[in-house]
C-alpha cells in the first residue's frame, strides 16, 4: 500500500509517496542528502539544482560501474564453472578412449590366437 511519507534532502522537505517501508526510504533520503553536501561542500557549488544533478551522476556512476563489476563476476564465474566442466568431460572422453583402446588391442590378441 501506497503512503505519503516526508523526507529531508538538502534543507529541503520533500512529501514522496512508496510502497516500500518507510525506514528504507528515509535512509535512502539520508543518502542522497549526504552525498549532495559532500557534493556541494567539494566543488563548491551552491546552486541546489546543480548539486542534485551532479549527485544523480554521482550515484547513477557509482550503480553502473558496481552493475559491470558484478556482471564481471559472474562471467569470471561462468567461465571458470564451463573450464572445470570441461576439464572433467576431457578426462572422461580420454578414459574412454583409452579405454576403447585397450579393449580393441585385447579383442586383436584374441582373434590372433584363436587362429
């Protein structure tokens, strides 16, 4: 269920309204406050507007770049899960081949002596 809920960003009072728990969404209010002072404080900007689009592009850089650090770690994963699988079917053909080998030279001894 939908709820109004105010939160605190920048000196500013913002009613926003979610359906996800109203801690959660204060904390992530906090964030964006937090992030928008460090912003302000660092590039000396003072215009509210100009802070909040240089923290969007701060965030949604910080989300992007842990996105392909992620998908960077699952493909490392994949790729080292398909070597194993592989190595394992690898040994498994060349068991089988020899294997094969071994019973067609003993298949070769036995016509020879039995002729």
């Amino acid at each position: 269920m939908k709820r109004l809920m105010e939160v605190h960003i920048f000196g500013q009072t913002f009613t926003v309204t979610s359906e996800d728990d109203e801690q959660y969404v204060r904390e992530i209010a906090s964030f964006v406050d937090q992030r928008m002072r460090q912003i302000a404080e660092s590039a000396k900007v003072t215009v509210p507007f100009r802070v909040a689009i240089m923290a969007a592009l701060s965030i949604a850089d910080e989300l992007a770049k842990s996105g392909q650090q992620e998908s960077s770690q699952q493909e490392t994963q994949l790729i080292q899960e398909a070597e194993l699988i592989s190595s394992r079917l690898l040994e498994r053909l060349e068991k089988a081949e020899s294997h094969a080998s071994e019973t067609t030279a003993d298949n070769t001894l036995n016509s020879h002596s039995a002729g």
